[in-house]
C-alpha cells in the first residue's frame, strides 16, 4: 500500500499558518473495471457509414468542406491504435483486430448496439471473450472568413491592400463500447470529443484557404489519440493530492515540521504522538489528526481513520471531520483498484 504514496513534500504556504501542506502522487483505479473472465478481447471498426446514410454524408461533406475519406482513414487510425495500446497491457492473453464488415447509420450518431447474438458468433469465430469496439467516428468542420485592412511593401513603397484569413474549426467525435461476450452485458459505452482549429492568412482568398492544408493528417493524430485515450481507460492513474497538517502548537510540532520538510516522516511522526496525550485539547487534537497523516502516507488507512475520528470526537478539531471522509474514499477507492487488480 506504501507504493501508492510515493512522492512526498511538504511546502509553507504563509509562514504564520497553523498548518502546511504534504503533497502525494496516489494511484486512482482504472475508470472502466474489466471483469477477471476477460482474457482475450477483439478490437472491431463499426463506424463506416450504411449505404442509404451516404447521401446525407455527402451532403455533409459539401456544407462542411469534409476531405475525401477524412472519417474513413481517421477511424482507422483510431482502431489501429486503440489494439496496439490494449497488446501493451498484460492483463490480455490475446489481442486481436478483427477483419470484420459492421457498418453504423453515420451522421454523427451513436449506433443501437451489436445484438448478443452478433457478439457470441464473433467471439466465439475469433476466440474472443469481449469485443472493443469504435461505434463512431464523426467530423464537423466550419469554415469562416474576415478580411482585415493591411499594406504590402513593394519597391514603390507600401500600397494599402485586404488580408483575407480564412479559419478551419473541425470538431472529431470518438464512440466507443465494450461487449462481454460471456456475461452479455455491456462494460462500457464511452464518447469523446476534440477539436481542431487551422487558419491561414493571405492577400487573397486562395492564399487564405492553406488552412485547410495538413487537416487530415491532424485529423488522422486526432483519431490516434482517441484509440490510445480510451485503451488508458481501463488502467489505473496517478494523480496528486494535498493534505494540511499541523506545524504549530508547540516546540514538537515546530521540530516536527522540520523533519518533515526533509523527508523524515517518520521522524516527525514520533514527535506528533508524544503530543497526542497534551493537556491541551486544542494541542492534543492536532497531535491526533497528523498522526492520521502519517498512516495515510504509509498505506495504513483504518489506522488513519481512528485518528482522525479521535482528533475531531475526543477534541472537537473540525479539519479532522473533513479528512475522515476523505478518507474513507480513498479507501473505498482502493478497495476497487485492488479489486481490478485481483487482490
């Protein structure tokens, strides 16, 4: 538990606080749980629109200036990634892409989902036990144009001229699902969207419009991503957190402070608890909720709990009130990363 807390430092925030802050790198459980039966998994692209949604793609295409093919090869980009990230992660035995025709009502619609009859052939066929599958993939591009008063050097001098700018904003929608084959059920249904914005500027419209130039390479980046970013999904992360605690309210805590600020955690922890019996319910109380911070940054969270739950019950200290939830949540939070990991 002690790995989970790994980077620890303590900074003055105001020198005539009562309290400083410890910063922790903590690691959060995956978004998206996998269930345990889950060993060999298929990664399909169903994002192609149906021939009858066509014509209204096509006409999409026109109003919106799409590229040709800029859905198609962004979504490919976007599966290829998506099973390159999932063989990085060794909770899969199997990873595979599967060469299958599954087409959506396009549009920028998320599909009804594959029936369970479709998803127990193709597990079965490829060996599989759940399927990824990209359900969407959509862009929306809008293009505007301003002209500004600008002057161009020529040899004759500065001659006073229109500066045309034209401005590319492209909006990609990401949808994807998660189909357990086994157990019929759905893991996940997750959508994303990025955009993407390109100008150009010149003394005439043409020049202007580079700024279409490049937008299907950056549309192709942007589809990667989303595979890679959705793949990250069912990982575990880590985040930083901060805790206050106490510095002042007597000469222990102020040497505590100090073993602290160089990393002697342990150290100030044995100044806290002599504190912790104070005649003073104001001193003691404080005593008890640092003592809560220093089980917590070494993985013991039901001892950090029982100190916290002192510091404000016996001694009315009503930060302690706060970090008992805090608490509890992160164990709470732990409990499911553990049991992602099957412990």
């Amino acid at each position: 538990m002690r790995s989970l807390l790994i980077t620890l430092t303590a900074i003055v925030i105001l020198s005539g606080c009562a309290t400083d802050l410890v910063y922790m790198n903590v690691q959060e459980p995956a978004p998206i749980t996998i269930p345990s039966n889950i060993k060999a998994v298929g990664v399909i692209n169903r994002s192609a629109p149906l021939k009858e949604s066509k014509i209204m793609d096509g006409i999409d295409q026109v109003l919106s200036l799409e590229t040709k093919n800029l859905d198609k090869d962004g979504s490919a980009e976007c599966v290829s990634n998506l099973n390159v990230e999932l063989q990085k992660n060794t909770r899969f035995s199997s990873v595979k892409m599967l060469n299958v025709t599954m087409k959506t009502s396009g549009a920028g619609i998320f599909p009804a989902p594959i029936t369970w009859d479709s998803v127990g052939i193709l597990c079965k066929q490829n060996g599989v036990d759940a399927l990824f599958v990209l359900e969407l993939f959509d862009t929306d591009s809008k293009i505007s144009y301003a002209t500004h008063s600008t002057t161009v050097k020529t040899p004759l001098g500065d001659i006073p001229a229109i500066e045309h700018e034209a401005t590319m904003k492209t909006l990609v929608k990401g949808g994807f699902r998660i189909y357990d084959g086994t157990n019929k059920t759905i893991i996940s249904e997750y959508t994303m969207n990025r955009d993407h914005v390109a100008s150009g500027r010149g003394i005439n419209p043409v020049a202007a419009a580079s700024a279409l130039v490049g937008r299907k390479e950056a549309v192709k980046q942007i589809g990667g991503n989303m595979g890679i970013d959705y793949a990250q999904l069912i990982l575990p992360y880590w985040i930083n957190v901060t805790r206050d605690y106490y510095v002042k309210g007597t000469d222990n805590f102020k040497t505590a402070k100090r073993k602290a600020q160089s990393g002697n955690w342990d150290g100030a922890a044995e100044l806290w608890k002599k504190e912790t019996d104070n005649s003073k319910a104001k001193v003691a109380g404080r005593a008890c909720y640092n003592m809560a911070i220093i089980n917590e940054i070494n993985g013991n969270l039901d001892d950090a709990i029982g100190w916290a739950q002192k510091s404000y019950e016996d001694y009315g200290n009503r930060l302690a009130l706060s970090y008992v939830n805090v608490l509890r949540n992160r164990k709470a939070r732990i409990d499911k990363l553990n049991r992602q990991q099957g412990q």
